[in-house]
C-alpha cells in the first residue's frame, strides 16, 4: 500500500496552519498592519499557477483562451507583489525607536 | 529545465522564506529583515517556476512585459497611497488575489494536460474539487473585498444593508454551490464550473453589504483569511507546496486577526458577520438628543494650559484622527510638550481605525517612536496615575458604560479607563454618538473638558497656544 500523495499535501497544509497560528500570535500588534499588506503580498505566489497557465501548453498560439487567463493572473498577481512588498517596506522603514531621533 | 524534484525542492524553501517574513514581524528591528526573506522567497518561486516552464520564445517575452506592466502598476500604487488610505489598498490588493484565483482555476480546467490534470472532461475528482474550491472562495474573496473597499472608501455607504431573508437566501446559495461542486465531479460539464463562479460572485456581495462600516476592521481580517484559503485551494490543484505553505499562512493569520478584532468588540465572530448591527443607530441617536445634559466646553488655550501643567499625559487616537489626518499635528503638539516636561505616552485600543494596526501606522508615519505607543492591557492602569487624557478622534472605546450598563449593546466591550485620569480632554466636531449610536458617558463628566473642533485644526491650535 503506497501513501498518496494528497496526503503528503494535507500534512505540509495542517502543520503549515499550526506553524501559521504561532508565528502571528507572535506578531506584535502595532505591526498588525504591515502584517497584512505582506500576507497579501506573499499570497500572490499564486503567480506561479499563473506562470505555468500562461507558458505551458502545445497551441501555437500564444493568446489561447487558456493562455489568456494566466496572463490576466499575471498582470493581477505582479500588482500585488509589487504592491504589496513595497508598501511594507515603506511601512516599516517608518516605525522607529526613541534613540533614533536626534 | 530542472526536475520535478529540485522544484519542489525550491518551492519548499520559499515557502519557509515566507514563514521567516511573518517571523519577522514579532518586532519592529526585525521585519525589515523578514520582508527581504518575503521578497527572496517570491524571487526564487517566479524564478525557478520560469525554468521549469522551459519556455523561452515569444510566451516568455510576453511574461515580462506582463510582469512589468503589473509590477509598475503596483509600485505605482504602493509609493503613491497616503498611509490614511491602507485599509481600502489591502482590501483592494485581497480582492486581486482572489481574482488571480479564480483565472488560474479557470485556466486549469480549460487546461488541464499542463498541469497533470488529466484532460479537458475527464479531470481527475480530487483536482476538480480542490480547483472549484479554489475557484469559488476566490471569487467571494473578489466581490466581498470590492465591496469592503466601496465602503471603505465612502463610495458606498457604510450603513448595513439588509434585507428579508437574507441569512436564508446566503445558506440556499452555500448549499446549491456544494450540489454543484459535487455535479461538477460526476458531470464535468463545462457550465457547471461558470455558474460555480458567478454563484460565489455574488456570495460574495451579499456576504459583505449587510456588515457595517465600521465592523471593518473583522471584514478586512476575514477577507485576508478567505484570500489565503483560496490560494491554498489553487496550491492543492496544482500540487505546488509554496502555494500550499503560504496559503494555509494567510489562511489562519487572517483568521487570527479577525479574532482579535472580534475580542476587542466584545461580539462573536457570527454576530459580526451576520450584521445588521448598526441599523439600529437612527434610533437610538434621536433619543439620546433629546435629554440635554451640561458638558464642559473648551477652549485651544485651556487644553494648552491644562497639558502644560500636567506631569504625565495620555493620547488616546481613534479613526476620527486618521480621517482629520490630524497624526503630524499630534507629534507636534507632543514634542511642544515635551519640552516643557511632560510625560506622554499613547494608548491605542485594539479596534481603533479601520483595520488592525492602522493607529500605529499612523503614528508611525508621524515620526512617533513605537515604544512611547501602549496597547490597552499594557496602559490600562496608568489612567489612574495619569493628569491628563488626550481622546481625539476615538469614541466608543473610551465609553464608561461598557463597564457599568449591562443594557448597553457594548457591554462587556475592552475600553481605555480614559475616565480615571484627573482630566480628559476630548476632541469632537460634536456630540453624535459613535458608530455604535450610544452615548458617551464620558462628555458628562465633570472632569471631561470637550473641545468642539476638527481634530486636525485643533491640535494645531493648541500647538500655538503651548
């Protein structure tokens, strides 16, 4: 009897949950907010189906219905990627300590 | 080309890259650090993902000028957006991912040979139901963050709108989605799938417009869990465990902050999202005009002398001084202060603003250290010692009744004791009660001193009178 893979999956995807519920409790929250601007940032790696949606595939075409569907995921995903790196880094680089000021 | 193996190889570790970014963020010195892991990890996904493809003819040209026309927008977006408009950019930024989805879902069942799916109308079950999944939370995350961010941004109106039968028609439209993920898998029939996503759409509306305007702190935090849910739906499909790893991240760090949001109402997760709370707040406001009771009225010059004179001060911001951009004006006030010896310190309530962290973004920006800003349990007590409180902008969260009126619907709710220091000083335009439409205990008091005036305007007053 082999393992299936999808029950491979299902462990990385419960123990990511838990490994997920303790480094956000850990979170201080004052930076609850560049919290969210990077979950939404690192959940755009969905860019990758987007990728292989894109370029993948036999048709000569590139512009095939299938095709044109990872490209909109493309330009969707790069906005927030983009987006959302560079607001957190805009965000944090604003949070100082007291010894900072002159 | 690499192999099957090395790729999952790589994608593992920029899903722990991904863990490091959030790692990060337990304290302000490291996060700087955890964002670069974040942007690592993003890097080496697109990057090895690209190899594997293996694609280098025209489909790659077109991938980097797609790439580059969103990056820009994106960039564009990020340096542009003042830091009082961060809660509509994150619900706008969710309801991307999730359109992003539902595309690689629906490119995934019209395509289903590039990525080991079977063929187009025999797809294996298992990828069938974890893609319509996908595809469905995603599409809720769509419509739902684009209706948190008309609200937030005051195209629409953030009043609850509800209706008849609404729970009803919301827990007809769960089931028929289930009945037809589950034909969708015997069946395969093309249009099954399209309804599935127009169903979620407007799963989606409806889920959102009967919430109000200022439960969006929980919406915003839910709609950030359902957008990493939906990613992990996609991840399952296309067996990829970057995707899987970060989903089930966004997934419960959503979920978690929605919690915290909802233990800092006092209310249930169901009671928040079931909604309709602020409906009742016409009538309530109307009878609470009616009874006029004496309040303290300032001006810029006695709140000056007042804080000039005090030893410890205590700022307590609220949405109202996000919407008066009032947070430079406040540091200006404060450094006025500190140089006349004063002690100063703010003190930031869990719900205050519209998403979680929003104050301390703000102060931030204002060039506020983030040690001198408390939480509500680390500050609570100091009231008590505390000459004088600075409540601009905030309201509810100050409320004595949430204390002392178990009638009151915010009962139960944490509040800031604002009303234990010797003064408080609060900035208002008027007397309207809060979101919640009940009155403020507080303005009757005979040590509260109310300062009827933009929150901006005067704080700026008062800076010239220090």
């Amino acid at each position: 009897m082999e393992i299936d893979p999808f029950i491979f999956r299902l462990s990385i995807f419960i123990l990511s949950i838990f490994i997920g519920y303790y480094v956000v409790w850990s979170v201080t929250p004052s930076l609850h907010t560049p919290l969210m601007s990077v979950t939404n940032a690192i959940s755009s790696v969905i860019i990758v189906g987007a990728i292989i949606a894109a370029l993948a595939g036999n048709s000569v075409n590139v512009f095939d219905t299938a095709n044109i569907f990872g490209f909109l995921a493309i330009i969707l995903a790069a906005i927030n990627i983009f987006g959302g790196f560079l607001v957190t880094q805009r965000m944090l680089a604003m949070y100082k300590k007291k010894k900072d000021k002159k | 080309m690499i192999s099957v193996n090395l790729l999952a190889i790589f994608y593992l570790i920029s899903g722990v890259l991904f863990i490091l970014a959030l790692r990060g963020l337990s304290s302000p010195e490291t996060s700087r650090r955890g964002n670069l892991y974040g942007i690592i990890g993003m890097a080496l996904a697109i990057g090895v993902t690209v190899l594997s493809v293996g694609n280098f003819s025209s489909g790659f040209i077109y991938l980097i000028i797609f790439l580059a026309i969103g990056g820009s927008i994106g960039a564009f977006i990020a340096f542009k957006i003042p830091m009082t408009a961060m809660p509509e950019l994150v619900a706008g930024f969710h309801s991307l991912v999730g359109l992003a989805a539902v595309f690689v879902a629906i490119s995934a069942f019209l395509n289903p040979e590039i990525f080991n799916l079977g063929t187009p109308g025999s797809i294996k079950i298992a990828s069938l139901i974890e893609m319509s999944l996908g595809a469905a939370i995603g599409a809720i995350t769509f419509t739902g963050s684009i209706i948190a961010f008309l609200k937030l941004r005051g195209i629409m109106s953030g009043s609850p709108i509800t209706f008849f039968g609404q729970h009803y028609l919301n827990l007809i439209l769960g089931i028929c989605l289930i009945g037809l993920i589950s034909y969708l898998c015997i069946t395969q029939i093309n249009t099954l799938f399209w309804t599935i996503i127009v169903i979620s759409f407007l799963v989606g509306v409806l889920l959102i417009i009967p919430i109000g305007g200022a439960d969006m702190p929980v919406v915003i935090s839910m709609l950030n869990s359902y957008s990493g849910w939906a990613a992990a739906g996609i991840g399952f499909t296309l067996e990829n465990t970057a995707l899987i790893i970060t989903g089930a991240l966004v997934g419960s760090s959503g979920a978690i902050l929605s919690y915290i949001m909802c233990k800092g109402m006092n209310r249930s997760f169901f009671n928040v999202i079931l909604g309709g709370w602020g409906a009742t707040d016409q009538t309530s406001t109307s009878s609470s005009k009616e009874q006029k009771k004496p309040v303290k009225n300032g001006n810029a010059d006695d709140a000056a002398f007042l804080m000039k004179n005090a030893s410890s001060v205590i700022i307590v911001p609220g949405y109202g001084m996000a919407v008066a951009q009032a947070q430079h004006a406040l540091r200006e006030m404060v450094d006025a202060l500190k140089k006349n010896g004063v002690k100063v310190s703010y003190a930031i309530h869990p719900v205050a603003g519209r998403m979680p962290g929003h104050m301390n973004v703000l102060l931030a920006e204002a060039n506020v250290p983030y040690d001198e800003v408390f939480e509500l349990e680390e500050i609570n007590n100091d009231f008590a010692n505390c000459d004088v409180a600075y409540v601009i902008g905030a309201n509810d969260v100050t409320n004595p009744v949430a204390k002392s009126d178990p009638q009151s619907p915010i009962y139960g709710m944490p509040v800031l004791d604002v009303e234990k220091s010797k003064s408080v000083l609060f900035v208002k335009r008027s007397l309207s009660p809060g979101y919640a439409g009940i009155d403020n205990d507080l303005f009757y008091r005979d040590n509260t001193l109310m300062l009827f005036a933009d929150a901006k305007k005067m704080t700026e007053e008062i800076v010239k009178s220090l």
